[in-house]
C-alpha cells in the first residue's frame, strides 16, 4: 500500500514539474523520443491491432466463414446427434422398480428430445408414463433393438407431426385480393415448439405481405410475412425475428422454427437468422389464413404463388429444413 501511495505521489509530482514549472518539457521529449513517445501516446496501439485483427479482419472479413462453420460444424456435430435413436430399456421387475419411468421430469424431457426415444421397459403387460411419450414404444427391450428403425421412426413422426395445409399439384395463386382460410384446429396452437415451411414464388416485394397468419401482432398466435423485403417470424408472447431477404420472381423455400428458447429463418435450406427468446407462445382462436392477414387491408395481401404449406408442431432442426428443401426443389 505504502508503496502504491509512493508511485502515485511521484506522478503527481513530475505532472506538476513538467506541466507546471517547465512547460516546454514535453515537447522538448516528444521530440527527442520520437516513435516511443506516439507509440505510449497511442497505449502501444492495442486498440488498433485488435480493431485490425478482430474487428475488420474476423468480424468483417471473415465473419460469413465464421457463421458457417459454427452452424455447420458446431451446430451441425450437436444436431447430427439425431441421426441415432435413444434406446430407453429395462426388463421386468415390481412396480416399484418401474416407477422411476413414470417420473415427470423425465418424461417431459423425453417428449421435447429431437431424437427419437424407443421405450421398451419392463415385458408386454408393463405400462408406464415414459411409453406415451416415446416416439416408439415397444413390449421387451428385445423388440425395442429391433425396432430402432431410424428412417421408419422418422417417417412416422413426420406423418404425425406434419399438419399439410396446402399441398396440390398447383400452386395456390394469389392475385392481391384472394386468399384460404381454414378453421381453427388445436394442432395450429404451439405449446413449445413450432415450425412453418412453404414454397413461395412471389411477384413482387412491395407491402408487407403475410404469407400465413394464425393470430393478430401483439395479441395472440403467430405469422409469416414480408416486412420491409425481410422474412418476419412473429410468435405472441415469444417474439419478433427479422432476417434474410427473399427475391421476387422466383421459387423460393422458406421456413421459420421455434423451439428450445430460439427462434430461426431459413430460406432455400440455409439459416438466414437466429434470435434467442424467452416466454411462451400464446394461443389464438382465430382461423388460420393462408395469403393475407387478419386486417384486411391491401398492404397485407400476397401477390404471388405459394404451394406446400407445412406447419409442424415440432422445432426442425436444422438440416431437416435443409432435407425439405433438397426433396423438393423446383425450377
């Protein structure tokens, strides 16, 4: 401390000295000193090598490089882990020796696990809670390894979670003025976990059209748009995501997921933006409308082309929506 109070007292007595009695030091030293004294003047140019570096040289440069191999390589290895089913097994035993899968906790984790759980505990007349929430659930653990199937799994859940709202050989055409409307289903009502896709070829940019829209802003349910030549991904009570930039003229794919605290964008199967989010979605009674939204105001209608509208009611990962997108490409 002594001798802290030392070095301090010693500045301020050469401040005084050099600034006080003889003024014309400093610039007596700055030139004498020359390239020592800028380079202390400037702290030895630590901003400017970082801002160098860092700045322009990562962030700015190489910033795309960086995104991807973050989503492709970092995302990618933790997602890919989906790839292979979860085997949850035990053989028989009393009820109390099963009353562990029947365990709450356990088996909400288990219904919001991406990969797919195959249950197989206890033998043929046991039943416990974790059998229906598993996406396969199976009477002896025998059964359950030969039944981890992971394209069946898949497919199955696909079938069951899909909820197809528009899928004809012909698109849906939309001229400005038209649109679908559906009626409410509890299914279009996420808990924690929504995903929308569909192809779109739309004629221009101008407005702020609504692709689909189940809910109102600011007030319930959720909604594809247009806002401002960006893709808007709006969830009541979650958020707002703003990202990439459709084109007009051409088909393009564009899906937007929510689930697991974020929300994302993609179009043609590349994510496009990504935003972090807390609360949870509020549902809405309204119907669900394809092409417009729920004011019907000209500014709000599509002009365009849109054909298969998907809603999940699962968050798909990314290469899922990449999957979607590879299967069904169009010129």
């Amino acid at each position: 401390m002594l001798l802290s109070v030392a070095v301090a007292l010693g500045g301020i007595w050469l401040a005084r000295h050099f600034y006080v009695h003889r003024p014309q030091l400093p610039d007596a030293l700055a030139r004498s000193a020359g390239g020592l004294y800028t380079t202390l003047s400037n702290k030895w140019y630590v901003d400017e090598i970082y801002g160098y570096l860092f700045v322009d040289g990562l962030a700015k440069g190489g910033g795309s490089a960086l995104a991807r191999f973050d989503n492709r390589v970092v995302d990618g290895g933790v997602n890919g882990a989906t790839a292979w089913p979860c085997l949850s097994a035990r053989g028989g035993g009393s009820l109390a020796d099963l009353f562990a899968f029947c365990d709450e906790t356990l088996c909400r984790t288990v219904a919001l696990l991406r990969v797919p759980v195959v249950a197989s505990v206890g033998h043929h007349t046991d039943q416990t809670l974790i059998d229906d929430v598993a996406a396969v659930s199976c009477s002896t653990p025998t059964h359950a390894a030969e039944a981890a199937d992971i394209p069946a799994i898949m497919a199955r859940l696909n079938s069951e979670c899909g909820l197809v709202v528009q899928s004809a050989e012909n698109a849906l055409a939309l001229g400005g003025s038209g649109w679908a409307e559906l009626a409410p289903q509890p299914e279009w009502n996420p808990e924690d976990q929504l995903s929308v896709s569909m192809w779109v070829k739309l004629d221009d940019l101008e407005g702020m059209p609504v692709l689909i829209c189940k809910g109102a802003w600011q007030q319930s349910g959720y909604f594809l748009q247009i806002f401002r030549e960006q893709l808007r991904f709006y969830i009541a009570g979650v958020g707002t995501l703003d990202a990439g930039y459709p084109s007009a003229g051409e088909w393009q794919h564009l899906a937007a997921t929510y689930g697991f605290g974020e929300m994302q964008a993609y179009i043609n199967g590349e994510l496009v933006g990504r935003k972090r989010v807390a609360g949870r979605p509020r549902p809405s009674a309204n119907p669900l409308l394809v092409g417009r939204y729920a004011l019907g105001e000209d500014v709000y209608f599509v002009r365009g082309m849109l054909d298969d509208i998907v809603i999940h009611n699962v968050c798909l990962a990314p290469e899922e929506v990449r999957a979607i997108y590879d299967g069904s490409k169009r010129d």
